[in-house]
C-alpha cells in the first residue's frame, strides 16, 4: 500500500484547515468538508507516488491542483456560506494596540505638557494668595497636594525678613528639608523639583516654594509608538492577506502593476 510521509499529510492537513476556518458554518459541516478535501487531496497525491514521483513532490503537485485555499472557498461559496474577510484576529488586535497606543502617546503628553505646569502654576497662585494671609490656617493648603495629581508635596518659606521666616510642608508627616525626601525613579517616572520665589510686591516679606512632582518618562512614550507601529504592520499583514483570500487569481498581476 502506498504511504504518505507523515510531514507530507501534515501539508495536506494545513491546506485544508484554511479552507475550513474560514467557512461559516457549523462544526460539523466544516469538519465533512475538511475531510473530503483532505481525502481528494491524498488520493491525488497517491496517485503520483504510484507513478514514481517522491512523497513530498507528489502531495505538492496534488494540492497545486487547486491552486490555493482561496480558490477552493470561492468554488464552495455557491454552496457553503464563507466569510468575507479573514484573520480578523489581527484586525482586532491591531484596532486595540492603536487605540492603547494613541491614549499612551496623548496621555504623555497631556500629563508632562499640560497637567505638569498647570498643578504647579495653580499652585503658586494659591500659595500667593494664602501667604498674603501670612498663613493664618495652616490646615488650608493640603489640598494642593490632595487635589492636584502630579504634586506629591509641597514645601513653603515665608517671611517679614530674611532672618525671619517659617517653613510649611503638606503633606504635614514629610521632613522639613527637601534633600531628605524620598525620590521616586524608575522606567515609566522619576519625581521632579521645581522651584518659586516671590514677594508678591512687598521687598520685606518672601515667599519661597518647592514642588516635588511627578513627571513621566521618555519610555512611557517609546512604548506608545512601538504598539503605534505594531498595529500599523498587523493591519497592513491583514489588508494583504484578506487581498490575496478575495482575489486569488488576480494578487500576483495587481502587485505587479502597483
């Protein structure tokens, strides 16, 4: 009896698989199909191994006959429903990596570039305003830190005079001096210390603040752009693919002319 070598039927068993993910029909149905493919296919193959022609050589010729799993489902097509489009899978996963990508990217810059210098400038407007006060209600300017999601703390000096003065920390449990305070650095954010002085109009009495705040990493957006670029290369594999699954016979002379 004539034998099929065993990696020439997994050939055979690949080609109809294809055929059979992308019919749209019940299980059952897709298995009758893929069987009687399958056997089509080896009894052509074996019937080239009987004239002398090398297993491999022979399941080849067999599954040209049919030039392509897209040429087999259009034929069954006038039969059997089949799907429009295939590997949706990576149509899928490319719209989900974009849409993470793109809220990664914005999310960047929206953090560093706006929320960054808009914490820090309402928070120099709000320390104006209470040292104004000459910080009559210590417990006032918590919510700075609290409310605004980049500050992590917030230390204050003022004073009548240099040689006079107070220094204010929020939230209340930190250390009162800047060089102790614990940073936070890793790949996705480091803490960032910036810096104010006024005198709100007044050369006798100073105000100076220091903001530590959370700033994002260039990684952050690295990652954004490479998922960006992911998705780009599976939505062009699958526009490709679905291409030569609708047009079987016609891919190779359109690739040409563009």
């Amino acid at each position: 009896m004539t034998k099929i070598n065993h990696d020439d039927v997994k050939l055979i068993r690949n080609f109809c698989k294809k055929v059979k993910y992308n019919l749209k029909e019940s299980n059952s149905i897709k298995n009758d199909v893929e069987e009687e493919l399958f056997g089509n296919i080896k009894e052509k193959a074996i019937s080239y191994i009987d004239t002398g022609i090398a297993s491999n050589s022979a399941v080849k010729m067999a599954i040209s006959e049919y030039e392509s799993p897209q040429s087999v489902l259009k034929e069954l097509s006038a039969e059997y429903k089949v799907k429009k489009f295939t590997n949706n899978k990576f149509l899928g996963l490319a719209f989900l990596l974009f849409f993470v990508s793109a809220f990664t990217i914005l999310g960047f810059y929206f953090w560093n570039m706006y929320l960054v210098q808009k914490d820090f400038d309402r928070a120099t407007i709000d320390v104006d305003w209470f040292a104004m006060k000459e910080i009559e209600n210590q417990s006032t300017l918590p919510y700075l830190v609290n409310e605004n999601p980049t500050i992590k703390a917030i230390w204050m000096t003022t004073g009548k005079s240099e040689s006079q003065g107070k220094t204010y920390v929020y939230p209340k449990n930190l250390n009162l001096e800047t060089d102790k305070y614990q940073r936070k650095d890793n790949i996705f954010y480091k803490t960032v210390f910036s810096g104010y002085v006024s005198d709100i109009g007044n050369k006798n009495f100073q105000i100076e603040m220091d903001i530590a705040q959370i700033h994002l990493k260039p990684t952050v957006l690295f990652i954004g752009a490479f998922m960006f670029l992911f998705s780009l290369v599976l939505f062009i594999y699958w526009v490709r693919d679905n291409i030569r699954y609708r047009y079987p016979k016609d891919v190779s002379l359109k690739l040409i002319k563009i």
